[in-house]
C-alpha cells in the first residue's frame, strides 16, 4: 500500500467538526469581544492631532531631542531666551534706561566755574579753555579743554600744568604789572615762528615770533614763540596775534598769549608745553567760537 492511500484513508476516518454559522462564536470569548472593544483608529488619530493643536496654540514646539522653540520668533532666532527671561531681569534692573544715564550723567556746568562765569559764555561758545590758577597770587594753573555737546552738556579734555604771571592774577590788568588778567576772552588767532602744526584757526608763520633772554628762573626763554595762539585781551580780533595795537589803550597793555612754556612764570601769559600747545592748536576750531576762562580757582568760582 503506497503512502498516498494510506493518507486518503486517514483523512476519511478523521471526525468531521460540527457546522456552525458565520457568526457563530463561543459563548465566554464572544462576550469577552464585546467588553473589550478596539477604538477606532480614527479617534486614535484625532487625539494625536488634538495634543498636536494644544501644543501650538500654547506656542512651544519640539525639534530634535531636547531642543525647544517658541513659535515662529524662535525658530527664526534659535537661541533666544524666553520672552519670560528679559523680564526677570528688567525685573531687577535697578540701572535707569540709557536715556535718563544720559540726561543724568550731562554736565550742564562747568565744575570749578561760578554760576556768574557760565551765565557769561556765549550759546555759540561750545570750546572752552579753563586755565585755573592754583592762587590769587600763584605763577601755576591748570588748563583744561571743555567741549559743548548738541544736547547742551560739557565734556573735559586733559588736563594740562601750565604757567600764568610771576604775581598771580588780577581783575585790574595794567602794562608791566606782572599780573595775568582775569576774566572770559575769545581766541580766533594763532601763529609761530614754525610752521602751522594743523590749526583751523588763521595762522600766520612768521620768524618774528622770537623771544630773547632769560626768564625769572634764569631760564633760556628762545623758542617760546614756537607756537602761540592770541588771547583777544586789549587787542584787533582778526589780526596776527604780532599786530600792536591795542583798541582800550597800551596802559592796559596786550599781547596776552597762551605760549610755549620755558620752564617759569611768564609777564602776563598762559604757557604749556609744547605737546600740550600743538594739541590745542589742532583740537581749537574756529566754528565752535573757542573762548578762555582764566583766573585763580577762588575768582573762577565766585
């Protein structure tokens, strides 16, 4: 009997299952499929999109492992803050905001000049030179460079030791009284026996500007002149600081410059070295109408 028939014949004494319909299941599982239904995937993915949406509206989306962004201005700009960091620390800023620095910060006077001296400087007037006398009867000062910003504040440049008369200071200014004069003078003229190191003031080279001799100190007094910027006491405003002529009269004399320093007292000018002297040749601009304030500290102040 070969394998086949012996198959065949298996099959045939094998019991035949009971027929049952097409819905036809046991009692205990079909009861168990009714308790325990599947929710359709429909609903599974309306929940999905729903947190999705909830996410948005609250604005923070994810991108990548750990990395979070908000809304469209960080994904613009990934490494902003949080709009709620700034405002922690404005929170505990306790800095005005720049705009009030600013007004805080302006110097709208002048420290070492009376209310009187700065009534007395001109609106146009937007450089200052401040040459402060030590004492009334002192031959050293100090000269400093103010400036006038558009928003009406004062800003100082260096400051300078300078020299001033062998007597110190006077508000009586007469010829040969070694006294330098107190008060407010314009500047407008400049010159020098060398030539014009970049003044924006008219400057007139001219190998008159020498002075013979010594000074006070036994000093060698030749190459003063170098470099001289006219200070407009008892003289022709527009003219070389050289011009003699004096509008109120020689007995109050004149030729009241600011120099190059010869290491003492001077007869009545202001002198500085002559780094300090190129550096206010060049920095003096006849647009911004430099004057000068001179005088002791005590009479700047009054």
């Amino acid at each position: 009997m070969s394998g086949s028939h012996r198959s065949a014949s298996h099959r045939r004494s094998a019991p035949a299952p009971a027929s049952r319909s097409e819905g036809e299941q046991p009692q205990g599982r079909a009861e168990s499929r009714r308790r325990r239904k599947p929710k359709p995937r429909r609903a599974a993915k309306l929940t999905v999109g729903t947190a999705t949406l909830l996410a948005l509206t609250a604005g923070w989306f994810t991108i990548g492992p750990g990395r979070s962004f908000q809304g469209e201005t960080a994904s613009a700009a990934p490494d902003r803050e949080p709009e709620t960091a700034p405002m922690k620390a404005a929170d505990s800023h306790t800095e005005p905001p720049a705009a009030d620095r600013s007004s805080r910060d302006k110097i709208t006077s002048i420290p070492g000049l009376g209310a009187d001296w700065m009534a007395k400087i001109p609106a146009e007037t937007r450089q200052l030179v401040v040459a402060s006398g030590k004492g009334k009867d002192s031959s050293d000062n100090t000269v400093t460079l103010w400036t006038r910003g558009d928003d009406g504040g004062w800003q100082a440049g260096e400051s300078w030791p300078a020299h001033n008369a062998l007597k110190g200071w006077t508000t009586n200014h007469r010829s040969g009284d070694l006294h330098s004069p107190i008060g407010l003078y314009s500047l407008s003229d400049a010159g020098g026996r060398k030539a014009n190191p970049g003044s924006k003031m008219p400057y007139d080279e001219n190998a008159k500007f020498v002075m013979p001799g010594r000074g006070f100190n036994n000093e060698p007094l030749a190459g003063s002149f170098d470099y001289v910027v006219a200070i407009n006491y008892n003289r022709v405003v527009g003219a070389s600081p050289l011009d003699g002529r004096f509008p109120e009269g020689a007995a109050k004399g004149g030729g009241i410059w600011l120099h190059l320093d010869h290491g003492g007292p001077t007869h009545g000018c202001i002198s500085l070295t002559e780094d300090h002297m190129v550096a206010l040749l060049k920095a003096l601009d006849p647009a911004m109408h430099p004057m000068i304030a001179m005088g002791d500290a005590e009479s700047l102040a009054a």
